[in-house]
C-alpha cells in the first residue's frame, strides 16, 4: 500500500488492479485496470499526479486525474524489485536483480542502464536533492550514480557483508548503510569516503532511517533492538530491545493508573497507564516470569518464575517477601482472595494449593481435577474459589472447608478461564471450544452460551459493575459482550496474535489487552477504541530515561536464589534438555502441550527457528 504525499488518497494491490481509497470517507474512490497479475510494488511521485507500480518485469505509471495509464517501462529482463521517484519528480528508477534502470518520467523513455553490481541489487535510493542514487548489493558494496549523466560517481567498500538498508541524510550530505555484518556506516556523498562505524547490534541491521532535521539515525536489527544514534557525536542515544515474542499476562494495580505485565524475559514491567512510560523495571536475575498479579489491597505482587515457583512481594519496592513452594510441576495461574491475606495456586498435578500471605506457609491442598488447573478465581466474598481444567471441567470449593462443593461440565475442550462476577452472582468460563458460558452461581445451572469468536478463548474478565464481560481469543479478537441481553456489544482488532489475557482498569475506563505477538493494548472503553500501544513491550535503558525508570533485583539476598536446574525428558542422562541444541521436533504432553517454549527456558537451544531466520535473510 502507499499513501499519496498530501495524504487524501491511499493506492492499494489487488488481484488483477489497483484500488485507490478516500483516506476520510472510507470508500473506493476508483480503480486502474489493466493488470493481468497484481502489482508487486506501488509509489506516487512527489507531487501525487503520477503513481508507478510494477508487475513482473514491467513497470506502469498511471495518471490519477485521469485515471489511464500513460506508459509501460519495458527493459527488465527479471522481476522488478523496487521502484523510485526522484525528489524532483522528473526521474524514476528501478532495479532488478541484475540491473538498474533510470527513466524520464515526462516521456516514459529510458534515460540511462547503470553498469551493475557484480552480484545482485538488493536496494536502490534517490538522494532527497535528486542529484545522486544509491544502490547497495549483495556484493557487500555501494554504489553512487549521478542521476543526470548515469555515471558511477563512487564505489563505497567497507562493509564485509551483504548490504541489508541504506538512507541519505535530510541534506543530501550523509548516506547511511545497515549490514548483515551487523554494523552501520556513514558515508561522505561528496568524497565516497567512509566518515564513521557504528556498532551496537548484534544481528542484521535490516532497516535505518534519518529523523527529519538529521540529527538522529534509527536502526533496527534482526536482533530485535531499535537503536538511536546522535549524527553529529557518532555515539549512541539510546535503544529499545524488544525482549520478547510474547506478552504472557498484564494486571492494572487496585490503587493506582498502574498497569504490571510478564513476558518470556526476566524482567516485570510496570507502566504509568495515563502517559504510556514505563515506571519500574524488576529484575529477577535469570529467572523466566509467565504469570503475575496485584493484590486487591495494591500492596502486593505474586509473580510465577520458571513455571514452578511463586515470589511473593512489596509492589513499591520490589522487595522479596516469601517465595512458595509445593507443587509438582508447572504453575499456570494464581489469585488473591479479597481481603489480599490469601493465594491460590493451581498448576500442571492437578492441585490447587491455598498459600497464607501473612506467614509464607501452605495452608491446605485442594484436589479433584483429573488433569492440569488451568485458571483459579476466588468469589467477591472470599468463599469459595472456582478453577478451571484441561479435564473440560471446572470445580467450585469451600475455601473453609476446603471441599469441593460442584463440577460443572458443559464445554467440549480445555477450559481455560474462570471469573466471578464482582456482585457474586455469576460465573463465567471460557474455553478452547471457542466458547463462553455463564453459570448462576447459586443454583450452579448454566444460564446462557456466549458464541462468536472463532477459535479458543484464552482469558475472561467481567466489567467491575458485572454488566459487561470481555473475552480474549486465539483468533486475534477481543469480544465484549452484554451479560443482560446476551449480545456482542463489539469487537476489537488490535494484536497480530493470540490474545493472552484481557483486564480492566479500577475505574472502568480502559481495557487492556497482552499477545503472544509482544504487545500490550489499552483500549478506551467509553468509545471502544484503542488508545496505544505499550507494543515495542521494551526495557528502555538509554541514558536519558535512566533516571525516571527504577529498577529493583527481585532478589535481595541469596535465601531467594533459585539453583538452576535440568528438565529431564528422560531418565537416560544423554535426553536432558539443559544445553541441547534442537533442529527440528515437536515436543508435547499427552495433553498436547507444546513443550518448544519450556524447553528454551530451561536452556535449550532452537536451532530450527535461527535456520528460518537465516533462510529469509539470504532470500531477501
């Protein structure tokens, strides 16, 4: 897609045309006809009159007043890879993977075919004067032509890698270059002499870019970092490392705008939820965070490490109170009771143990889940707890008693979610059945049957005045729905994955949402818009910012030092997970657990998804 330069208009590939869009309406303006393919690229030039595309080996240049096609650029004897319009608007470029042709917009004739690289072009760029263009290569080599007379000005040689990115500078002065030897490169265009190497990045440089009055240099990297570099110090400002591929759990503080979130790194987050910053950093040295939640008092935070331990503390201070210990296996989800003096804990041995805030001691064991509890969540009052299972079932206890007081069957799949109502009244249950069922919690007879989304539901929450409930789903969608009427109210697209988990704020206002794509949306719920995204799901740690982020070890003495230990698949010594170098494989339970994501954390290599990484860079 691209948009035209004023911003009105939007072009667009289709099948067999191009569409072009009213950006303020909305609607299909019109369409050029007249592919037999699609277009593969599409670009207007400066002044929005004239929009190129190109189709195989062919190139079309479209009149939008108009709407007919004033020329076809034939020449390319490959597929067209990318195509430019000069600042000025009088040249067009566009290579191939052997050539590079400049063409006189005005004529649709051919100007000029560069003298190529001896290898192939990966990328072509106009200086903003349109006096110069840019071409990098797979041979590890620039090339700069003067566009007036096609000439080679000057061959730049540095970079011991394939050429990933290039950019000039807003003043034609600078032209930057990104590599797959991982470094970046500033280059005199006067001279074709190297100024400066900056390096920082510990993978491909993919993408750099200038900041509009070129003082600033961004890049990002397969490393998943963004850096920021100062032009004219040549030293790095800051960068933002994206930690993580998903966001497994966010969690709003009962006392303030504070949104707390875990992902697949060792660090938790916790966010200003009215500016977007992140506050406070927590370290937990090398352990893996996957579950986390405030106590109703705001006091407190239980956050699940390495799937087997609960470490239980100071929400302020990020000081380490208890950590607990007892189950057999995996924990999947915890919960404080109301009054915030108990924790629950319910994991992959089918227990729910009940843990004593106060005193860091287990206080009972409930068992009857013939599989793994999935989801746990006490009743308004503190009474009971219900909890969810991979045995398609969820259970209602006596949290005195400790006895189970109901096992409730309607869903066909793993239940994977469990939420009281805040007035007590209701309770509802999610499902990988894809649906969301409400029971009365007196009678413990189902009420009503939520269905719409299309795949799993992975998390539930009820609005705090129990009148709307909000479920999020493995098909990429967050439903709320109407609890009187039974209706879908809306649904929200915002995440490029699974929806891992949906909460909403105290004061009922926003709605947040975490992915397994890495990032955390908050949702306006008033308007039923999104209002950002905490989506670069980051730990910041440039100079300037180190001031307003605190950051806390997790850890304060060596009492809470968890030993690093093995996953053993196998009695066999030769099976264990620690340090194995993993090709190719699926790894599941008898449940159909996919095991890939436990087995890195505990030190396994997965060298499948580097050789798709590796593949894609060479391809491209």
């Amino acid at each position: 897609m691209c948009f035209s330069p004023d911003g009105t208009i939007l072009a667009s590939n289709g099948s067999i045309s191009i569409q072009i869009w009213d950006v303020k309406t909305g609607k299909l303006k019109f369409e050029l006809n007249g592919l037999t393919q699609g277009a593969n690229q599409i670009c207007f030039s400066p002044d929005g009159a004239i929009l190129a595309s190109s189709e195989g080996n062919s190139i079309f240049l479209w009149d939008i007043i108009t709407r007919k096609q004033k020329f076809k650029l034939n020449g390319h004897t490959n597929n067209v890879k990318s195509i430019w319009f000069s600042q000025d608007g009088t040249t067009f470029a566009s290579n191939d993977q052997n050539s590079i042709r400049l063409w006189d917009v005005k004529t649709g004739k051919i100007k000029f075919e560069l003298i190529c690289h001896p290898q192939t072009v990966t990328l072509i760029c106009f200086s903003p004067d349109s006096f110069t263009l840019a071409s990098g290569s797979s041979d590890n080599s620039i090339r700069l032509w003067d566009v007036k007379t096609g000439k080679l000005k000057f061959e730049l040689n540095g970079h011991t890698q394939s050429v990933c990115s290039i950019c000039f500078s807003p003043d034609s002065f600078i032209l930057a270059s990104g590599s797959s030897d991982n470094s970046i490169r500033l280059w005199d265009v006067k001279t074709g002499k190297l100024k400066f190497e900056l390096n920082g990045h510990t993978q491909s440089v993919c993408s750099i870019c200038f900041s509009p009055d070129g003082s600033t240099l961004a890049s990002g990297s397969y490393d998943k970092s963004i850096r920021f570099w100062d032009v004219k110090t040549v030293s790095p400002k800051f960068s933002i490392n994206k930690n993580s591929d998903r966001v497994w759990q966010v969690c709003f503080s009962p006392d303030s705008p504070s949104l707390a979130s875990v992902c697949d790194d060792n660090y938790i987050y916790q966010w200003d939820v009215n500016t977007g910053n992140l506050k406070s950093l927590l370290k937990g040295h090398n352990n893996f965070f996957n579950t986390i939640t405030f106590s109703p008092d705001g006091l407190m935070l239980a956050i699940v490490s390495d799937y087997s331990f609960i470490f239980l503390m100071e929400a302020k201070t990020g000081k380490c109170l208890y950590k607990f210990e007892g189950h057999d296996g995996n924990i999947n989800q915890i919960c404080f009771s109301p009054d915030s003096t108990q924790l629950a804990s319910g994991g992959y041995d089918t227990s729910i143990l009940l843990w004593d805030v106060q005193t860091g001691q287990q206080k009972s064991q409930l068992n009857g889940h013939l599989y793994c509890v999935n989801s746990i969540c006490f009743s308004p009052d503190g009474s009971y707890l219900a909890s969810g299972s991979w045995d398609n079932s969820f259970c209602i206890w006596d949290v005195k008693t400790s006895q189970q007081n109901d096992q409730l069957n309607g869903h066909s799949d793993c239940v994977s979610s469990v939420c009281f109502s805040p007035n007590g009244t209701l309770l509802a249950s999610g499902s990988f059945d894809n649906l969301i069922i409400l029971w009365d919690v007196k009678t413990a007879i189902q009420k009503s049957k939520f269905e719409g989304h299309t795949q799993g539901v992975n998390s539930i929450c009820f609005y705090p005045d129990s009148t709307k409930l909000a479920s999020g789903s493995k098909d990429l969608s967050i439903c709320l729905w109407d609890v009187k009427t039974r209706q879908l109210i809306s649904q929200l697209f915002g995440h490029s994955s699974s929806v891992r988990s949906v909460s909403f704020s105290p004061n009922c206002n926003i709605l947040a949402s975490s992915s397994d794509d890495g990032s955390i949306c908050l949702w306006d719920m008033a308007k039923g818009q999104k209002i950002q995204d905490l989506d670069k799901f980051c730990q910041e740690i440039p100079t300037k910012f180190q001031n307003p982020i605190k950051t806390f070890s997790l850890f304060n003495n060596d009492k809470f030092v968890i030993p690093y230990t093995k996953l053993l698949i196998s009695s066999d010594p030769i099976l264990q997970a620690q340090g194995a170098f993993i090709f190719n494989g699926e790894f599941s339970t008898h449940l159909n657990t996919d095991l890939q994501e436990l087995l890195k954390q505990k030190g396994s290599y997965i060298l499948e998804n580097k050789f798709k990484l590796f593949q894609n860079a060479s391809q491209n």
